[in-house]
C-alpha cells in the first residue's frame, strides 16, 4: 500500500511538472500583443500632450466667446467724491434782496452716484470680435495639426525600424540557424559514422554561432526599437511582447496633397481680412443709452438744495473720433501686409512639398525595379542551396561551400525584406507627405 502511495505522488509530481512545463511554453504566446501601424499611431496621437491642447483651446474659445457676450450687456460703475471748494456760489452784494433766500453753500461738498450705459450702435463689434476668436483659435487647432504630424513621422520612422528588425530575425531564425541546425545533426551523425572530417563539423559550427552573433545583433536593434515606440504609445513595460504587423496601403497614391498646413496658412489669411474689418469697425461711430442717479450734498444740479439731496440723469451719447491722423489706416495696410506675407510661405510651402513628392516617387519607382531583381536573385540562389546540399551529403562539397551558398540566399531574402519594407515606409511616408493619412 506505502509503495503504490510512493508511485501515485510520482505520477502527480510528473504530472504537476507536465503542467507548470505546459503553462510555461504557453504563456509567452498568450501575451503576445499584436500592434498595426494605424493602432500605434492612433494610440501615439491620443497619448500625447499635445491631443490634451485641443480641449484646452476649446475651452479657452467657450470662456472667451462669454467674456466677449457681455460687452453687450450695460456697464454699470459707482462713484464717489468729497472734497473742499476754495470758492463757492454766493451774493456778491450781502444787502441785496436776493441774499436773503439764497442759502449759504458749503465749501466741503461729497456725492455718490451710480451710472449705467448701454451701447445703442457700435458698429456691431460684438460679431467682429466673436469671428476674430473664432479664427484665431481655428489657427491654434490648425497649428496642432501641424504638430501631430511630426508626431506621426517619429511614429512611422520607428513603426518601420523595428518592423525591418522583427522580420530579418525571422529570417535569420528560420532561413539560417534552423538548417544550419539540422544539418549540424546530419554531419555529427556522420562524423560519429566515420563518414565525415571533424573540420567538417568544426566549420559548420562556427558559421552556426556567426549566425548566432548576427542575430543577436538584430535582436538588440529591435529590442532598442520597441522600446522606443513603447514610450510613445505609454506600454513601457511591455515592449518585450509586442508582435508588429506588416501593414497595407490601402490610399490611392494619385490623389492630391492635402497637408494640415495649406489650411492653417488660409485661416491665417482669412483672420487678417476678419482684423481688417474689425480695425474699419473701430472707426465707426457709437450711440449709447446712459443713466446718472445718487445722493450729494449740495445737489449737483440744483445748488440752493445744500441739506443733501436725490438726483438723476438719463439720455443718449454719441461718441465719434473722425480724425485719427491716418493711424487705423495704416493698421489695415500692415494687416494686407501681413496677408502677402503669408501668401508667400503658401507659396513656398507649396513648391517644397512638389519636390519632395517628386523624390519620394522617384525612390518608389526604385525599390520596385530592385524587389523585382531580389525576386530572380533569390530564385537563383535557392537553387544554388539546393546543389551544395546534395554535393555535400554526397562527398562533392565542403561544408564551406554549402554555408557560402546559403548565407547567399538568406542576404538575398534580407535584400528582399528590407525592400519591401523600404518601399512600404515610402508609400506610407508620401501618403503622409501628402496629408492622406
């Protein structure tokens, strides 16, 4: 009975082991995260500072617009004043008749009154500063546009960097260290037979930790890369289990560039007509209704009431300065001024992205012509792989050749990929270029 106790925690301790040993392989593929570019981009974009302006600014634009929405409302204002006269109304004959109903004003004299205007016509200045506001903080959201898409230049630079990466460690894995494995395997079995040299075995196992050392090499630079582009996406923690996806362009190319700068520079033109006809505004003549009312002693508009008093005023205002010695004049000529000025930047904004979109397509044209020749290299070499392998397993060959022959047609799929990555990143880099994406 002790003894089958003693076999049954045997087998559980195995099977326990089993388990862990399952669990263990396991667990890195079920953490494997799989990232697109448009997902490391979007995530990029959301996480940076600068996405959190876009809110601050509408804010910013709410609490103006309200600011400006009470100029139209009437502008109160209290006052008060005392203060001691030198001379004040009197007789200047003390026998005369009038002198006895004429009170005896004081020198010390206070009053306080509380004043209301309401601007009747203005010129409508409230809608020329609400679409000033409204233009300038479309300017500011323009210009973080701008800005994201630096952002999203850096994103696809290091997106594509440590894709390269991932994907030669892939084919140095599989197209390298994996036969030169298995071949390793045959040879040994060989030497241990009599049927091969130990240099043979020695020279594979020395093209075996080259390859090693390569990918090592490689795993670093991507490892590096990762870790760059899990700062931005705020995953520091788990650049070690990202898996990048090779995208696909799925934008026409041929469409026209639609760069977030073209705009900011038309809003920028735009706000300086809308400064333009604010500054005439400002020339415009002003109506407003007012009001005057308060307590005061003596009464301001009746002198003989010296015991403190009540009064009030209520009428219209016109306000107009029709000479300003030309100065809003020149105010709207440095705006016009300002508007060519900016015109010019359009312009030569417009004739640097022309030339950058003309190199960009011109290293297209390129890398498609050399996927192509990688293509028929590549073809070329695997044949040659497979003559060394059966010169080899049949005495005809070193294993020097064989290694030679297929380091040659792994550096030709390498060639290949980074093509091919190369021609994506440009593809994607003109769909940027052009504001498509």
């Amino acid at each position: 009975m002790a003894l089958n106790l003693k076999k049954m925690d045997n087998m559980n301790s195995r099977y326990l082991l089993l388990l862990l040993l399952v669990i263990g392989l396991s667990s890195p593929l079920i953490a494997q995260t799989k990232i697109t570019f448009e997902q490391a981009e979007k995530e990029a974009l959301e996480k940076h500072p600068l996405s959190e302006q876009k809110e601050m600014f509408s804010r910013m634009q709410e609490t103006e617009k309200e600011a400006i929405s009470k100029d139209r409302l009437p502008q109160f204002g209290i006052q008060g004043k005392i203060g001691y006269l030198s001379d004040v109304i009197s007789p200047t004959d003390p026998n005369a008749p009038a002198a006895a109903v004429f009170p005896d004003i004081p020198h010390t004299q206070w009053q306080t009154y509380a004043s209301v205007d309401y601007a009747i016509y203005n010129g409508n200045i409230k809608k020329k500063k609400l679409a000033k506001s409204s233009s300038e903080y479309g300017i500011k959201i323009q210009e973080n546009n701008v800005k994201q898409f630096s952002v999203k230049e850096s994103i696809s630079q290091i997106y594509f960097a440590a894709l390269s990466y991932q994907e030669q460690e892939i084919l140095i894995k599989d197209g390298v260290i994996n036969e030169l494995e298995n071949q390793l395997k045959e040879v040994e079995a060989l030497e241990a037979g009599g049927a091969a040299l130990p240099s043979t075995t020695d020279a594979l196992k020395v093209e075996y930790f080259k390859a090693q050392q390569k990918l090592l090499s490689v795993e670093a630079q991507k490892n590096g890369a990762l870790k760059a582009l899990c700062i931005w996406l705020e995953r520091e923690n788990e650049w070690n289990t990202i898996e990048l996806v090779r995208p696909e362009m799925t934008v026409s190319l041929s469409a026209q560039y639609n760069r977030p700068e073209v705009e900011m520079y038309k809003l920028q033109t735009q706000n300086m007509d809308v400064m333009s006809d604010m500054l005439k505004t400002q020339r415009l003549p002003v109506v407003s209704a007012y009001a005057i009312g308060g307590y005061g002693t003596p009464n301001p508009y009746n002198f003989f009431i010296i015991d403190g008093d009540f009064f009030y005023q209520v009428g219209l205002k016109f306000a107009w300065k029709p000479f300003d010695y030309g100065k809003n004049n020149r105010e709207r000529q440095i705006t016009q001024i300002q508007k060519e000025v900016i015109n010019t930047e359009l312009e030569t904004f417009n004739k640097t992205m022309n030339s950058q979109i003309v190199q960009i397509q011109a290293t297209i044209d390129q890398l498609g012509k050399l996927i192509s020749q990688d293509n028929e290299i590549i073809k070329i070499q695997e044949r040659n792989v497979v003559r060394s392998k059966g010169q080899l397993d049949n005495g005809a060959a070193t294993s020097a050749k064989y290694v030679t022959a297929l380091n040659a047609l792994t550096d030709a799929k390498l060639n290949l990929s980074s093509h091919e990555l190369q021609l994506l990143q440009t593809q994607y880099h003109l769909a940027m270029t052009k504001g498509l994406l």
